[in-house]
C-alpha cells in the first residue's frame, strides 16, 4: 500500500552528532525566517486511513492529492473532494498540519472536475498552497487566476490578505518546458493576493517522458537537460525548485543518490510517494558536516581578511594545496549556513576547528 506504515530502516544519525558539532559565532547574514521546503509528500484522498495516516508524517510540504491517486470517475473524484474538505473542516487546528505545510494537487483544468475542486479549495483558509499539473504555459496559469480571483469577489470564505494562495506549477510536458521562461516569469494580473502568487516549479518526470517519448533509464542522463532548465528557470525569479519523484520507493540507497543528484543540480526538494522516502530527502537537502564546516571556515577567514582590507585568501584543503576565496564563495558559504542553521542544526566554530 502507497500509504502503508514503514518503519525507518536508516539511522537517524547524522551529523547533528557530529564532533565538531559547536556554536558559531561569525555573522553569515540573517537566517532565513521561513522554514525549509524539502519533502513534499502525496497523500491519497481516496482513502480515510491515508487520511489520517497523513497527521503522523513530517514530512516538509503534505499534498493531498485529488489527481492521479483517485480513480478517473466523476463518483470517486467526488467522493475523494468531500473526503478531503470533511477532513481538513473537522479537525481541529492542533491535529491538522499547520496551514503552511498544507498544499492540494488539483486536477487539471482541461478536465471537468477542476472547477469544483478549486471552489471547494479556496473554502478552507488552511489550504494555502495550489498544485498546478499539467501548466503548459502562462496561459494556463492566468485562467487558474481569474477563478481565484471569481472566487474571491464571489463566495471565497478566506481572508486573501490573511492567508495569501500560493501556486506550484508542475511541468509535464514538451509545451511546459519549451515556455519554461514564460511560466516562471508569470505574475497574476488581479496581484497577488487576489490571484495567487507563482512560488515553486515541480518537474512531473514520468508524464514528461510519457509526452516525449524519452525512455527512462537508472542514469537519468535522459532527464538531465530538462531537470536543469527548471531549476535556471525558477531561480531566475526566484522560485523553488522540485524534483522528480523516485518511483522506486523501496530501493532507498537509490533514492539517496538521486537526492544528492538532484541537490547538485540546483533543486530545492523533492516529491515522495512513501512515508519512508521523507527522512531520506530530508537528509539529504540540507549541507554536510563537510559542507558546514567548510562554509563556517571560509566565513570566519574572510572576516578575519577583511579586516586586513584584504578581499580574497586561500583557504587549505584536506589533500594539500589551497583554494582561492573571494565573493562568489563568500555568498555560497553564506547561503550554506543559512540552510544549516533553517534545519536547525548548530554550526561548528571555524576559530577553533
């Protein structure tokens, strides 16, 4: 079962153990104020137990999903919604996840159920997140708009100002990553808090391959150019970046490597369609102990540098040698400890390390 309890067959030790596991002291900028967005976790509506087996996870992002996890028939697409609004409405606040952890996979706009899903969505002020499948261009994104904006000004119970509508816009096509640039640059004509705000591209691998006949192998060399195009297209206005599902929910040294693969690549999380796949990408999308402590030395050696109006050093590596330092690594320390310090882990003091 998709959903079914898993237990943790990795150790959840990590580097938080770490010996050079100390406080550091150098400034690196403020810490980021939201909290990471790593895992993003499907839960099925067609189902109670799934439900409520949802409220145990802690996973990053939970997506209830009304798409591919119900079945394609009107009955079930509307059993699955009210299941879902039901609930999300008789819960309470301390049961549910909190608002900002809560996200709902749409179906697509070209099908018939779109509609009613979205006013039922824009009913619940704890839904604060949109998936979008299927946006083949900005298009596609201005007609969602003008719904949330029709809903708004008609029968929306929520606060736009309140609770602001976040939209994640999943790329599955050729059409989709041939306006990679027009998507991401999409801003809603009614603003941002009337017509929701673009915050996250999501690579849907396996429906990109299905339109492109690009066939599927272990390396995912195949998917490289794409997987790449998406994260240069979010971080150019500023968006997260998703990957790709690891269909193989059960080989988790695999899903280990494509975290890390997708970690290089740029992204900022990724998709799970299993319980256990949570710990590992949320594990893996945060910096090493090696990382950290290569960041936290490069911070506290370019202040020391510039206190001598010096603006570059080198700093020594493990094998011999030394790399040049200077603002580009300055900034990616910086973002690195950032990170660390949002995951809540505690940096090690590069003065004495």
């Amino acid at each position: 079962m998709l959903f079914q309890a898993a237990r943790d067959v990795f150790s959840r030790r990590s580097f938080l153990s770490h010996p050079l596991r100390r406080r550091f002291n150098t400034a690196a900028g403020p810490a980021l104020n939201t909290s990471l967005r790593r895992s993003y976790l499907y839960v099925p509506t067609s189902s109670d137990r799934m439900l409520q087996k949802s409220l145990e996870t802690t996973s990053d992002i939970v997506i209830y999903d009304l798409e591919d996890s119900v079945p394609p028939g009107t009955t079930d697409k509307e059993r699955a919604r009210q299941r879902l609004k039901e609930f999300l409405t008789n819960k309470s606040a301390d049961e549910l996840p909190p608002p900002n952890r809560i996200a709902i996979r749409l179906n697509d706009i070209n099908t018939p159920f779109f509609k009613h899903d979205i006013t039922e969505a824009l009913r619940i002020p704890s839904i604060r997140t949109l998936i979008l499948p299927k946006i083949h261009s900005a298009k596609d994104l201005h007609y969602v708009s003008r719904e949330i904006y029709t809903s708004f000004q008609s029968e929306s119970s929520r606060n736009p100002s309140e609770s602001p509508l976040h939209i994640v816009a999943s790329i599955e096509s050729a059409r989709s990553v041939w306006n990679l640039g027009d998507i991401a640059a999409w801003k809603s004509e009614h603003g941002p808090e009337l017509g929701g705000t673009l915050s996250a591209l999501l690579f849907a691998s396996e429906d990109y391959c299905a339109d492109t006949s690009i066939i599927r192998t272990p390396s995912r060399q195949e998917l490289l150019y794409t997987r790449s195009q998406i994260v240069v297209a979010a971080k150019t206005f500023g968006l997260s970046a998703i990957d790709m599902v690891c269909i193989n929910y059960k080989d988790f040294d695999y899903l280990r490597d494509e975290c890390e693969d997708g970690r290089r690549l740029g992204f900022n999380g990724k998709q799970a369609i299993h319980p256990a796949q949570v710990h590992i990408i949320q594990s893996t999308f945060v910096p090493t102990s090696k990382d950290i402590l290569r960041a936290a030395k490069i911070l506290h050696q370019m202040k020391v540098a510039h206190a001598s109006q010096i603006g570059a050093f080198g700093l020594e590596l493990e094998g011999g040698g030394k790399e040049m330092i200077d603002a580009p690594m300055l900034k990616q320390a910086e973002k690195t400890i950032q990170i660390a310090r949002a995951a809540g882990i505690e940096i090690p003091d590069a003065a004495i390390a």
